[in-house]
C-alpha cells in the first residue's frame, strides 16, 4: 500500500508539472493563428484545452461503459467503482469543454451558445450522466445500485453515437455556419496540442486514481463500521 | 415455440387486465389530448400556422402519454405483488420483457391511432396516411423498447415512476428527431423515399436497444 502510494504521488506530481508546462506552451510557445482578428487568436489558444477536455469526457464515459460491461460480466464491486468515478471525472470535463467551448464561441461565433450539433450532442451527453448519478442516489442497496447504473451506463454511453448522427442530419438544411476542420492546426501547433492531449489523459488517469483510491477507503469505512456494529 | 407462447400470455394478461380497468389507455389518452389541446392554446396565434409545429406536438404527446403508460406498467405489477408471480414463471426473464414491450406498445398504437384523427380534425392537417402509421409504429417501438427496461428499473427506487423521464428522454432523442422530422416531412407532400436516412437511423436505433436490452433485462429484475 505504501509503495504504490509513493508511487501515485509521484504520478501525480509528473500530471500537475505535466499540466502546467501544457498551459505554458499553449499560452506562449504556440504560434499565432493566422488570419483571425486579435480576440480571436488569443481565444483560439483555447484549443489546447478545450479539445482534450472534451476527448477526455468520451473516453471517461466509454470507460464507465467498459466498467459496467465488467460489473454485470463479473458481479465484483471495483467494475462498478471504475464506471461510477470515471463518470463523475466525465461529467467535469463535459462541463471544463463546454465552459471552454463558450469562452471561444463568443469571439469567434458571436454567441456563447449555438444549437449546432456537436454542442446539442454535448447537452444530451450531460443530462444523460446528470440521469446517471440521479439513478444511483435513488437507491440504497449497493448490489441493485451497481445493477441498475451498470444497464444505464452502457444504454448511455451506446445511444451518443446515434444522437450525434441525428442531430448532424436535422440540422442539415440549414448552411453550415463553420466547420471545425476548416483552420486546422499548423505545423507550429502540433506539438503543443499533442503535448496538451498527452499531459491531459496522464491528468485524467491520476483523478481516476485518486478516486478509486478514496472509493476503496469509503468500502473500507463501511465495512468497519458494520463490524464495530454502528 | 414456447418462449412465444410465454410472451403471448404475459401481452394477453396485461390486455385483459387492462380490458377491465381501462386505467392505462384511458389515462394516456387523455394526456395526449390534454397535450394537443395546451400547445394548441401556447402555439395558436404565435405561429403561421399549425402545420409547421404540429410534427412536434404530435411527437411530444406521444412522449409524454407513453411515459405514463410505460410507468403504469410495472408499477401494476409491483403493487399487487405479481411480479414475483412473473420471475417464478419457468420461462426465460427476456420473456418478460418482449411480454411487457409488446403490451406497452398495443396500448400506445391504440392511443396514436384515434390521437391522429383528432389532429387531422382540431388542425385541418391531411396527418392520416400509411407512412405516418410507419413512422409511428417504429418510432414507437424504439421509445417502448428502452422505456420498458427503464420502467423496470425506476419503480424498484426510491423516486419510483418520477426517475422514468429523467432516464428516458436523453435516450430516445434520436427516435423523437428522426419522429419528428419524418412526420414534418410527410406533412409538406415529401415521398417516402426521401426519408430513407431517417428510416435507417430509426431502424438501426430500434434493433440495437432491442438486442441491449435482451441481454440486460435479466438483471434489471433479478432479485
């Protein structure tokens, strides 16, 4: 136990300098997008962090789905640990690419909200892991709670790929305002995004860490409080 | 053979029970009326004309009926106790739940049915076609196919029938866009065949979650 905690302190300190050497790349190594007016290259640098939040919260919920896929297979409670902290670390990036997403939006679309489909998408996505935890604090028995979510996570994390898809093709008699795809990132950029997706995913593993750890204690707790009978 | 014939007796059961109350389709249908009637009073007047949202309207009251009877339909069960009568049947548990989606989606087609002549009739709309009763039917299916493991799930918590929306709607909201947006699209004269994205969209939607749910049901009721 000591070991590995040593170990996890390390990672964790690898993820913070990991994390703040990425802001710095992203706030003075990167070079300028061209042709943007000056607001929108500074908000452009958003990109660094937007993106990876939002490819972060995906592979969190893809990995709650794995973990309840693991929980209904085996029937052991860390498959049902796993998706339940992976979630709750999903739902922050949601909101961390969504929050980022509109501070970019405002100066480059005019808008801090349009109804386009990625961000319609991302709205559903939410309030289905809003849904999510709702489920899980309506019940008290663990075993049925772990049930429960495991289903509901792996309905979840299937029924977002046919969102997209529809909601891409509702929208397709309007023009398309902008495409995503249409500045891509320079050569200059590169690095700095990869090293910012790199030290983002090394960051979302620690959490996820961290938050099976406190998981593990919080089991640890009940089961001594049942033994000492409170 | 007889896992049909299992299925079959639990849709024949739930209609007979239904016969002599009349409790979920009298309810349901009133609330789809209840629905039409209130976006009529919200629309009215602040809109060119009702063709342009009665796709919508039309879907919402389908969605908000069928919540309640989905609801209904395991709450039924728990109540007087027979679901434990259910789970003690020698029959397969996805038997239950093909049983209790089948009834479900008789007593939801029953209620679009005399729904739809309603909305031709209070919005002068020509609604009433074959493709629509399609578009209906496999619309319907998706929403009672997930609704029907999440009814299961909700009336075993806490909330009891308030979770079964809160789990539903993000779901299906790619049965009610592409439900929408095909009923929209026939309303303005479209063929049929111009809708082919949408119909496959709702197919693949409707057979994925069918087979998910098959191989989750089982432990949404095991005790």
């Amino acid at each position: 136990m000591a070991r590995n905690d040593r170990g996890l302190t390390a990672l964790t300190a690898v993820a913070a300098a990991g994390i703040l050497l990425a802001a710095a790349f992203a706030l003075i190594l990167a070079p300028r997008a061209a042709g943007l007016t000056p607001n929108e290259t500074f908000a452009q640098r958003i990109i660094y962090f937007h993106v990876p939040s939002a490819w972060l919260s995906m592979l969190a919920f893809g990995v709650t789905m794995v973990g309840s896929i693991g929980y209904l297979a085996s029937g052991q409670r860390r498959w049902d640990g796993l998706a339940l902290c992976s979630a709750e670390i999903g739902i922050a990036f949601t909101l961390a690419a969504m929050a980022s997403g509109s501070v970019w939006a405002k100066p480059a679309w005019n808008a801090w909200w349009t109804w386009d489909p990625r961000l319609t998408t991302y709205t559903v996505v939410l309030l289905l892991y809003i849904s999510y935890f709702m489920l899980r604090d309506a019940m008290d028995d663990p075993a049925r709670r772990a049930r429960f979510a495991a289903v509901y996570g792996i309905f979840a994390f299937l029924s977002v790929p046919i969102t997209f898809f529809s909601i891409r093709w509702w929208r397709t008699i309007h023009p398309v305002l902008f495409d995503a795809k249409n500045f891509g990132l320079s050569h200059g950029m590169r690095p700095v995004f990869f090293f910012s997706l790199a030290a983002f995913t090394l960051l979302y593993v620690i959490l996820l860490l961290h938050r099976l750890r406190l998981e593990r204690s919080k089991e640890a707790v009940e089961g001594l409080r049942e033994q000492l009978g409170y | 053979m007889t896992f049909w014939r299992a299925v079959g007796a639990i849709v024949w059961k739930d209609v007979r029970a239904e016969l002599r109350t009349k409790d979920i389709f009298s309810s349901m249908f009133v609330f789809a009326l209840l629905a039409v009637i209130i976006f009529d009073f919200a629309f009215e007047l602040r809109v060119p004309s009702m063709k342009m949202v009665a796709p919508g309207i039309v879907w919402v009251a389908i969605t908000f009926a069928g919540t309640l009877g989905l609801n209904r339909a395991f709450v039924i069960e728990q109540d007087k106790g027979s679901m434990a009568g259910l789970l003690l049947a020698p029959v397969d548990r996805s038997a239950i739940y093909f049983g209790k989606l089948l009834s479900s989606l008789l007593f939801m087609l029953l209620v679009e049915v005399i729904l739809l002549p309603l909305v031709m009739i209070l919005f002068n709309l020509a609604i009433l076609s074959w493709q629509q009763l399609v578009v209906l039917l496999l619309g319907t299916y998706g929403f009672a196919a997930v609704g029907t493991v999440f009814s299961a799930m909700a009336v075993n918590t806490r909330a009891r029938e308030v979770l079964l929306p809160l789990l539903l709607f993000p779901v299906v909201v790619p049965v009610i866009l592409a439900g929408v947006k095909m009923t929209g699209a026939l309303l303005d004269g479209e063929p049929f065949s111009t809708l082919g994205n949408w119909l496959r969209l709702m197919l693949v939607y409707d057979v994925g979650f069918t087979v998910v749910a098959y191989l989750t049901f089982g432990y949404v009721v095991e005790e």
